[in-house]
C-alpha cells in the first residue's frame, strides 16, 4: 500500500492531539483511503516543553524548514499559528517545494491566502485549509464540493466559540462580562490574550475565506470589524425585554458584483435559529440558488474538533486528489469591489446613559428627528445612581451613516455620562 509521509510541524495542544490520533488510528484511515499516512517528522519551537506523545528521536527535526526540502516528506501540517514568522516561512517553502500543506491557520489564509494559492497551483499540490473557520463545521469543503452548484449569494453566522460562550453565559448566568471572560479563560474557552476572538478580528478572517469561497473570487481584506468589549449585562437585559438576544455575526453578501463584508454585535430575534446557538458552538447559514438557505452547526474550536477538520483534509489528499485550493483556477478568481456599510439600511438600538433632568429626553428625539430617523420604541428607566437615567431607543429602517450620525452628535451632549452604545438589529 502506499504511503504519506507526513511532518508535523507545531506540537500545541491540537498538534499533540493530531499526533496521536494519526498513530492510533493508522490503519484505519489507511482502509479508508488506500494510503497510510506516516509520520516521519515533528518540530515544535520547544523541545523540552511536555507533550503527551511519545515518539522517536530521528522523528524530531531541530530546524523545522528541513522539512520541506526532504525528499522523504509528501506533506506538511502547519500548526504554528499566527500570520507571519514562522508559519509564513514555512508554508512558502513548502510550497515552492511542491509539497502538500494542510493548515489550520486562518491568518496566514486570510492574509497570504492568494498568494499561496498560486504557488500550490503552479506546483500541482493540495493547500487545505478546513480546520481554519469553524473548527469541527466542515463548511470549506462544503462550499468547496457540497453546494458547487449553487450561486450563493450570502454567508453569515457565528464564527467565534470564545465570544458566543462570553455573550450567551452573561445572558444565562447573569454575569457581567468580565465574569464570564475570567470563567472562559478558566475552562480553557479563551486564550491568556483573548484580544483577537474579542475584537472581531479573528471572525473577521474566517469571514474573508469564506467569502472568496462562496463568491468565487480573490480575498477582499476589506471589511467592517467590531468586537463585543463594550458590551454590558444591561445590553444582554434590555435586548432580553425587547424579544432578541445579542450575538457577534459576520455577514458576507455579493449584490451587484460588490461585496459587503462585516463584522459586528447584532440583536437578533429570540425565534430565530441563530439566537439558539449557545456556548463555544458556530452556525453558518448559506443562502444559494437552487438550494436556499442551509445550515451547518458544531463545536468551533478545541483540539478534537480541529483534529476533525484536519483529517477531512489528509485524508482527501491520502487519495491522490490534487484540487485548487479555493475551489476554482487562479485565473478563473475574480477581484471584486467592496463597499462599506454606511449606505446599507438597518434599524438600531441605541442605550444613551444620562443626566435625568428636564429636556434631555426631547432633546435626544430631536437629533433623531433632525436627521430624518424615525424611532419605533423609548424605554426609559431610572438608574441605581441617584440623578441619572437610562433611555433605550429602537429605530426604524434607515441608512447606516444616519444611525452613525447620530451617535456621534449625541455623545458630544453635555448631559451625557459615558459613551452611548449603538447596535445594529438584524431580521435573520
């Protein structure tokens, strides 16, 4: 039976993790795919570090980069992580090198994805990249083979587990955010610097492969980000009251050949299917042509959902298939134009905390009135310090640079006490 020789290169917990899967079930993937697949190199910046695996010593390679020059490797499994460095040297040198790469680093995809692509192209060899968005959801290979014959028009979900488990558990346990930051860093949720799951940056990478993906198209970096750190258990309460529940989506859509990609806390419908989506799960909802809207959901992160992703994609090139890694031909890709949000329509809810005195109500309906928002709902409550109120707004559909507007001429008010908080409200 053949064989592929595989180096591992990056021995965290889901390098360790895939180590010992592949050499438990060696045989088994071998049956299933009429190849075995052979560990014959690791690396990892610390040898000394322990790791739960046992292996041989002329497995380990001091230097890394040997492995993409040895004629004895097939493929390369990139576990380092992050966009440059290391990770970056390796996959190009892999690459150049014609040999195989499989990658759960959404960073470097999302970053050099295009360039890297060309490469493996150019080289005949497989570039996957599964285990990068979502975890254990197999939505790459989804788009990449299951739904080939749609047009889809429109990708979006829950693509982060860290900050799903942050807004779902204030909300189910009723603790304020960082509580629940503390809890999820604890519980091994959120890394020691959660900084890029928090920001929206990490969705947002996730976000620009799948777009090239479902669009057929080169990655847009461009791309409308916010995180959920302003966030309070006031917010989770009020959108609670109002019939929605607070998630961080990202949105993809393709209308008139332009692109809208964006990234934000959204309020959403507690009838909806999204809003169900609790804990470290993701949900990616697909709207296609003939097939309409479908729905993948799973656990996002963790060693053994990660794990899942990689196989998919050693396993597809253990049966010799050599595939274009965004599902098309470089030159078949297009680039498309972006355009921000700021002409889109939503409606909003806006949480102004203010000085409770005469005027300040009317005065904030006034700025509304003045730039032509129509408001839908006041919600005004006292708050527990003496002399102050909080006054909750829900707008109709209007234009987003309006509701933007708005925000900013009311937070230069004299009689307001902290910056107002403005999220947009989404009918998915």
């Amino acid at each position: 039976m053949r064989k592929l020789n595989i180096a591992i290169i990056g021995l965290g917990n889901i390098g360790s993790y895939l180590f010992n899967y592949l050499k438990k079930n060696k045989k088994k993937l071998a049956a299933k795919n009429n190849c075995t697949p052979n560990i014959v190199y690791i690396s990892a910046k610390n040898k000394k570090r322990r790791r739960n695996i046992r292996y041989k010593k002329n497995q380990w390679l001091n230097n890394y980069l040997v492995a993409t020059k040895s004629k004895n490797v097939d493929l390369i499994i990139e576990l380092i992580g992050g966009s440059d460095g290391a990770a970056k040297k390796l996959v190009f040198s892999a690459l150049k090198n014609k040999k195989h790469v499989v990658t759960a680093n959404k960073a470097l995809i999302a970053k050099y994805g295009d360039r890297l692509a060309k490469i493996a192209e150019t080289n005949k060899v497989n570039l996957e990249f599964e285990a990068s968005v979502c975890g254990g959801v197999p939505i790459i290979r989804s788009l990449k083979e299951g739904l080939i014959a749609n047009k889809i028009n429109k990708i979006y979900g829950i693509f982060n587990g860290t900050s799903n488990y942050i807004l779902s558990s204030m909300d189910k346990f009723n603790k304020n955010f960082n509580e629940v930051l503390d809890k999820a860093k604890t519980l091994g949720y959120a890394e020691a610097n959660p900084s890029a799951d928090l920001s929206g940056e990490d969705v947002a990478s996730k976000l620009q492969i799948l777009s090239s993906l479902c669009f057929n198209s080169f990655i847009n970096k461009n791309i409308h980000i916010e995180g959920i750190k302003d966030i309070d258990k006031i917010d989770i309460d009020n959108a609670n009251k109002l019939g929605y529940k607070i998630k961080l989506l990202g949105f993809a859509e393709l209308i008139n050949k332009k692109i809208y990609q964006r990234v934000h806390p959204t309020l959403i419908k507690k009838s909806s299917y999204v809003a169900s989506i609790d804990g470290v799960l993701n949900a990616v909802i697909v709207d296609g042509n003939p097939v309409g809207r479908s729905v993948i959901q799973g656990e996002g992160a963790g060693p053994a959902a990660t794990t899942s992703a990689l196989i998919s994609d050693i396993s597809s090139i253990l049966r010799g298939n050599v595939k274009f890694p965004f599902s098309i031909s470089n030159k078949e890709r297009k680039k498309l134009i972006f355009d921000n949000i700021s002409d889109r329509l939503f409606s909003a809810y806006f949480r102004f905390e203010v000085v409770d005195k005469h005027g300040v109500l009317s005065n904030i309906t006034s700025v509304f009135s003045k730039n032509k928002v129509s408001i839908k709902r006041i919600i005004q409550n006292p708050s527990k310090n003496k002399g102050t109120s909080s006054i909750v707004i829900i707008t109709h559909i209007t234009k987003d640079k309006s509701l933007n507007r708005i925000l900013n001429i009311i937070n230069k008010k004299i009689y307001i006490l902290k910056r107002s908080k403005f999220i947009r409200i989404s009918d998915n």
